[in-house]
C-alpha cells in the first residue's frame, strides 16, 4: 500500500490527477485542465476502465471476459486507436568523392 501511495503522491505531483472530497466519497480524479494531454489520456483510459466494469455489471460480459480485458491491458482495449510506425529507414549513403588518405 505504501508504494501505491507514493505512485498516486507522483502522480498528483506531475498534476495528473486530484483527489478530492465528493459527498463524503474520497474520489481520485484526471486533471485535465492542469495536466494537458498526458491527463487526458489518463482519463480515456480510466473511462475506458469504467466502460468494461460497467459492462460486467449489466451482464455484458462475464467474469473471465473483464478479467483478460485487465489482464492484457491495452490488448483488447477496443477505445484506442492504435497503429503500427513503421521502422526508420536507412538514409541512402552519400556519394560522392572518398576522402584522401594522409
């Protein structure tokens, strides 16, 4: 429990999320005003986190499916658009004159 404090501690460091007081519920929050686009990713996938829970509860899916969904995280996670980056390509060597030798 302790290093997962001090995981959230950074994270509320590097204003990714806030941890607030909502109705007597102590809620962990993305900031997203504060944190730019690495917040706002953190809460895509958060509500993504949400979208397959939820779906569990409504019977959607079972046990077994939300499980490999956390499991494997992002594998299956249909949210993300992902694509593959091609590897660099070599430069062409240059042509030209060969330096003289001493």
């Amino acid at each position: 429990m302790d290093g997962l404090m001090h995981t959230l501690f950074a994270l509320e460091d590097r204003k990714l999320i806030r941890i607030q007081n909502v109705d007597g519920l102590v809620c962990l929050r993305a900031e997203i005003a504060e944190g730019g686009t690495k917040a706002a990713e953190l809460n895509s996938r958060l509500m993504s986190w949400e979208d397959e829970k939820a779906k569990l509860k409504a019977g959607k899916i079972t046990k077994e499916e939300y499980d490999r969904w956390r499991y494997h995280y992002p594998d299956y996670d249909d949210s993300m658009i992902r694509v593959k980056i091609p590897p660099d390509i070599p430069m062409p060597k240059k042509r030209g004159r060969k330096p003289k030798k001493a």
